[in-house]
C-alpha cells in the first residue's frame, strides 16, 4: 500500500487499523536504508523520526564515501574492505549522486607519513577495494593539483581516488526508494517505547510537527533503534544489554572556491594532534573539517561549532596554504555533527574509538549505533538477519532477504536533459532524482538560483513532494542554501517565498513565521560562534 498524504497517513495511522512487520525508529541514513531493505524483502515496514528526515549525523557528516584510510591504518581491515566495496557499490549504483573525487596526502622532508610508508598503505587499500587507484606525484605535479600549497621542505603527494556525496540528498534518495517498495516514512513523529509484552513491542508515537501535539500507540513484532548517538534514550538499557555511546562531534568551515581554490580533497596532519583534516570542494564551495571532540551538550539541542574548534581549523588553513590566511569574514557557514561511537571504554582519545557499528537485541527492540555512512546497506541487511526470530510468522526464507534493485536511472528512463542544464550538472541531477528527475524538471524553471549550484526547479519539487514541514528542512536539507550563500541565504527569502509559498501551502503569516524561526536556527547553529562564548574542550585526539 503506497504512502498517503501526511496528514491521512497520520489519520490511517491512528485508526489502528494497519498492521507492520517492522518498525524503524529514526530517519537518518541507517533507518533509511533499513526501510528500503526491509519492503524491498517484502516486509510492512514503518520509518519513523523525531526531527526532520536526516537532521542528525545524516546531514552534518564530512559528506565523504571512503574506506577510511585512517582506519585501515589503526588495524580496521574489516571496516575499511566492506567500506572501500560499498563505496564501488554506491559510485556505480548512483552516479552523480556518489561522485569520485581525487585525494591528495602532500609529503614533506622529515614528516610523517612518508611517501613509501604511505604508498604501502595505499597498496593494501587498493587490494582490498579490488582495483588500483593510487600514484605518486613530483612536487611540481603537486603544485599543479593544489596551487598555493605550502612549498617548504615539498618532496611530492600520494594520490588516491575515494567519493564524496550530499549525505541528507542520499537520505532523501533512499527514502524515495523505501516508499517506492511500500513503506511508511514520517518525519516529525517522536517515539517512545514500551516493555515487550506478550510477542510484541509498543510504541507510542507523538506528531510534533505542529502546536496540537497528540500520540497514538502501535506495536510491531520487532522495532529497530537506528537513532544512532540516541540509541541510549530510546532504550536505556537494563544493565546487560546496555551499550556506552559517546557522542563525539565533528565541525566544519564552508569557505568561497575562491578563497581557498581546491579541486580535489587535499590533506594534511594537524600541526597540533596529528590528526588527518580535509579541504575539498563541495556544491562549489571549499569545505574544511574536521574536529573530533567529546560532544557532553543535550543532544536534543542543535549542535555548533566552538571558537576552539574554528582557531584549530583556520590553523590547519593556514598551515596548509601559507599565502591564503583565511580569516573570520570569508566563511559563509559552519556545521557540526555528533558521531553516535560504541566507546570501548574510558580514557581513549575520540580519534582512537573504533568506528564499527555495534547490534544489540533487546527483548525484540533491536539497536544499531556506530558505523559509516558508507556502510548503511550492510548494516540494514545485518539488522534485518538479527530482527529474523521474531518475523516467523511471516515463513522467510532461510537465506538471506531478497536484496534491494536499484531502479532505472534518469537516463534509462529516458530524460531529456534541457539546454539550459550543462552536462556535469545533468550527470549530478540524475543521481540526485533518478526516475523523479523528469518531474522535478517540470516544477519549474532549470535555472541556476545565483551563487549556487541549486536549480529553481529542484528547490519548487522539494518544496511540494518531500514532507518539508519547517523552512530549515528546506534550505539546510532538502537544498543547501543556506550552506552556500551568506546569512543563511537570507537575501534570497523573499524570491524563495514566491516561488515555494503555493507548494509549501503556507499563507503569509506562516511565512514569516517561519522565516523567523529558520534565521534563528541558522545564526545560532550554522554561523560563526560568538568570540565571547568559548566552550571549555579537551584537545583533539587528547581526550
């Protein structure tokens, strides 16, 4: 049964009177692809989550589809081989979307990693991943990838190819998928769990999404906590099936492409801990990140950069392009993320944790948190062999679930792409969209809107079919506007709210409403942090 509307879905919700396999409690990657797998294989299948669709870790990620070269290093073969396939997997299953991009690790005289022990890691990489994609590059080839690179003691770079992607469009990607094969996925929709009582599990279940709050109950043979650094507070646990998550943060500096010109993801140790940071391009921006910090403030509240954090990463900048010193007035916007890690016990340093995911079965409430973005269909299909004891009744088969099958793309599906589109945008547009391309062309013009790469037509189609609820779903994570332009794009409101106001349904004082409410979520989470309010922090990787 496809998905209604919002607000009848809610109605059919309420009335009791639909039965499901399975219910996934959080909307970010994890629950997305748990979702997908699970109706493809045939089961009844509910998505739930608290905030928007990927309004945590899923949208504030460092947006890169890798192995983990980092972690190859610390001795994580297993991750990095299933995440290096997974990666291959998603470049040739959405391309576009999933997008190759070179990396560069610069060497310098007397510096650690050298680039011959650097190049055996590579080396096994490379084996793992099935394919080669390492070099080695002279100082003066270096210097053409990356001009403005520190040239001091330069002997040269290793170069690799990895991905990087728009994580909350891939949510958004998947969810379309999920609900093509039959599942209900609802944003705004906060869950609380019950004890297991007799076979099945409870929930009770509170729309948000307006100023008349009301919950309803419903149960499931089997419910899945993907709220990743949530999972302790939906189920806290009864002392043996407790797991200890530590949120740990990472924050990022979106720079102008021409304050700091990178065409392929350029890295270097910091100075400070020596841990890897990135610059890379990104929606035509230079972003640059990131830290890696306990995270001790309520997680119910947004989370932000601190000052410590921006003098850490403008001290890589620096470090890194000596003749470009960045400075406080040319970053557009800043984001920060909250990493749901398994610790594996007190006194590691965050950069140290183990970043593979952890499963836990509670009494049928079935829990999942760690992991990478690039991981998600392994976990789901890990998840959804653990949720098996308790979907007898439906007579699976005893090997695995059927897998998911991409649908045809954009192109396979015979779009035509518009004059006005040039072909590295209609390749990312494919990817983005797939079979909804054609409609999303059809919403309006295919016209950049200025000083992004974001088309009018793609911002009209998510205004109307992708279950915007507030205007930062809109302009943080169905586009991102508001990572783009300066002040969170608010020079462009006013042409947004003509343009969106019919799709979004909302009349002008629910406009400026919440116009309102999306400048103050942007200046207090999104922009630079106020000189005068320094959070005390551990060093990075020191903790």
């Amino acid at each position: 049964m496809r998905q209604p509307a919002r607000m009848d879905a809610l109605a059919a919700l309420r009335d009791g009177a639909l039965a499901f396999d399975l219910i996934v409690i959080g909307g970010g990657i994890t629950g997305a692809g748990i979702a997908r797998e699970a109706a493809a294989g045939g089961l009844r299948t509910l998505l739930v989550e608290q905030r928007d669709f990927a309004w945590g870790t899923s949208s504030r990620s460092s947006k890169m589809v890798h192995g983990g070269l980092r972690y190859l290093g610390s001795g994580q073969f297993r991750l990095t081989r299933d995440a290096v396939r997974e990666r291959q997997r998603l470049l040739e299953e959405v391309p576009g979307l999933v997008r190759p991009l070179q990396f560069l690790m610069p060497h310098y005289r007397r510096q650690f990693p050298g680039p011959w022990l650097f190049g055996l890691l590579l080396a096994v990489y490379d084996r793992l991943a099935g394919r080669r994609s390492r070099r080695r590059l002279n100082a003066a080839e270096t210097l053409n990838w990356v001009p403005g690179l520190r040239t001091q003691n330069l002997v040269g770079a290793s170069g690799f190819l990895d991905a990087v992607t728009d994580d909350a469009r891939l949510v958004q990607r998947i969810l379309e998928e999920a609900r093509n094969s039959g599942a209900w996925c609802l944003n705004y929709l906060k869950a609380s769990v019950g004890p297991a009582n007799g076979g099945k599990r409870t929930v009770t279940l509170t729309d948000t999404s307006g100023p008349q709050v009301k919950s309803f109950e419903l149960s499931a043979p089997v419910i899945v906590n993907a709220t990743g650094a949530w999972a302790s507070e939906v189920d806290p646990g009864d002392g043996q099936s407790q797991r200890s998550i530590r949120p740990l943060r990472g924050s990022h500096l979106v720079l102008p492409y021409e304050s700091l010109p990178v065409s392929c993801s350029v890295s270097l140790l910091h100075p400070e801990d020596r841990r890897p940071v990135f610059a890379f391009p990104w929606h035509g921006m230079t972003v640059l990140g990131t830290t890696d910090l306990d995270h001790p403030a309520p997680l119910d509240l947004e989370p932000r950069i601190t000052e410590g954090e921006l003098e850490y990463l403008l001290k890589i900048s620096s470090t890194l392009f000596p003749g470009r010193q960045i400075t406080r007035n040319e970053i557009v916007a800043t984001w920060a993320g909250v990493r749901p890690v398994v610790s594996e016990g007190p006194g590691k340093a965050p950069s140290k944790e183990n970043r593979e995911h952890v499963i836990w079965d509670h009494q049928g409430l079935v829990n999942v948190a760690g992991g990478k973005l690039t991981t998600y269909r392994l976990i789901a299909r890990q998840i959804l062999e653990q949720c098996r004891p308790y979907l007898t009744h439906l007579q699976l088969p005893d090997d695995a679930l059927p897998g998911f099958s991409p649908p045809p793309s954009a192109d396979q599906a015979g779009g035509q792409r518009p004059n006005s589109i040039p072909h590295n945008d209609w390749r990312k547009l494919q990817g983005s969209y797939g079979p909804a391309l054609a409609k999303v062309l059809e919403s309006g013009e295919p016209l950049k809107i200025p000083g992004t790469d974001t088309y009018w037509c793609e911002l009209i189609w998510a205004a109307a079919n992708t279950d915007v609820i507030h205007l930062d779903d809109l302009m943080l994570r169905r586009t991102r506007l508001g990572l783009m332009l300066p002040n969170g794009a608010s020079e462009l409101l006013d042409l947004i709210e003509k343009a969106c106001s019919a799709a979004l349904g909302w009349d002008k004082a629910a406009w400026v409403k919440e116009r309102e409410r999306y400048l103050a979520i942007w200046r207090e989470n999104y922009s630079l942090p106020s000189s005068d309010t320094t959070a005390p922090e551990a060093p990075h990787g020191a903790v």
